[in-house]
C-alpha cells in the first residue's frame, strides 16, 4: 500500500519547478503526481488527480492566491502552500484567508520545505519563521486608537511568550522544551489563544493579533 504524500507541483518557471520535484522525489514520504505551470493548470491537476497537497506561485499566471481560494472550495481535502519570493505580509494574509495552509519562501532549504509538507499534511499551518516573526513585529506595536476601541482580548504574558515562539516557527514540542513546561500545557494555552481570538489554527493566531492590533479591518 503507498501511504506516501501525494504532491502536485505548480510553478511557471520549468527549472525551478523540476528542482522542486527533485527535492520531492528525494523524499520516501512524498512523490510529485503532477506538475503545471498556472492556476487553470492546478485547479484541472486537483480534479484530476486529488493530490494531498499542491504547491502554488503567489505570482504564477491566473494568480496563486485565486487558485489556492478555487482549490478551497471546490476540493477542500486538498491541502495548499504558496511557494513564493513574495515576502508581502499582505500576500501572506491573503493567502491564509484563500485557504492555504502554508507559505514558503523560495530560499527555504530541501529539507524544511519536506518538513512543511509533512507538517501540512497533518493539518499544521506554516509560514516562514522570518515572515511570521515580522507579522508579530507588527502586531506588538502601539495599537492605534482604533485598535483600542475594537474587541481586542487580553493576552496574558505566558501567552503572549507562546505566540512569540510560534511566531519563530517552533513546534508545540520545542516551546514546552524552551519554557520548561509540558507539551500539554503549551496545546492547553494555544487552544485558549485561539479561542480568544476566533481563529483555527496557530498562524491565523499570529495574522489576526497583527490586524487587530493595528487597528485593521478583519
């Protein structure tokens, strides 16, 4: 039985793309099932073919951000990550609200881009330690006054402290580790993160404190 992840591949740059693939291939727990190079290319790949999860290019023709919001609706067991040079927290945001449950920068390594797949698969969300530790930049700044009369809920400073690590892309384990605390506690404190803030999961988490505490719309 081929219990491997099943990836499609979706980039408009062929040597990039077979790079990818190569990396993939490398891998005894993922395979490429396909590969294109636009959104019209995804979207027939993911009717075709249900891969476990397609990798899409923010800025690929018919847009990465429109193809992964298709993909949400019309096959929502397929999962997405944006593989992109796009460092826009904009892109990012939008990206996340389309349905993705990734997004990769381009200079990320082999391995970490296999781990995030992996991650992806077991219904994690990821988003590049670098972009998410700016997002929570942002969001530690001074609310506006905007930001002050809206609903934003009170975080305590022990979780605040955990947002800041998943904001670094560390695991539930490695936060528990970091904090001397147990991995159970860490769990116990995101769900009530993520409860206080009405979000699924951690990286939705990190996005609606930065909206929220600039004084954004949701």
């Amino acid at each position: 039985m081929n219990d491997r992840i099943r990836v499609a591949v979706i980039d408009d740059h062929p040597l990039f793309r077979e790079g990818v693939a190569h990396t993939i291939r490398s891998s005894k727990s993922l395979e490429v099932v396909a590969e294109g190079a636009c959104a019209d290319d995804a979207i027939r790949i993911v009717k075709d073919q249900l891969p476990d999860i397609v990798l899409l290019d923010v800025s690929m023709p018919g847009g990465g951000i429109e193809a992964a919001r298709t993909i949400s609706r019309v096959c929502p067991v397929v999962k997405t990550i944006m593989l992109t040079v796009s460092e826009s927290e904009e892109h990012v945001a939008q990206a996340l609200a389309a349905g993705a449950q990734g997004y990769v920068l381009k200079g990320t390594s082999g391995p970490e881009l296999i781990n995030t797949m992996r991650a992806v698969s077991r219904g994690e969300s990821y988003v590049s330690p670098g972009l998410a530790a700016r997002l929570l930049t942002i969001a530690r700044r001074p609310p506006t006054a905007a930001a002050q009369d809206s609903d934003l809920p009170e975080l305590t400073k022990r979780e605040e402290g955990i947002l800041d690590h998943v904001a670094r892309g560390m695991t539930n384990k490695e936060i528990a580790k970091t904090l001397s605390i147990s991995e159970k506690t860490v769990k116990h404190y995101m769900t009530n993160i993520m409860q206080k803030l009405h979000v699924r999961n951690r990286v939705e988490a990190v996005l609606a404190f930065q909206r929220k505490a600039t004084g954004r719309p949701h």
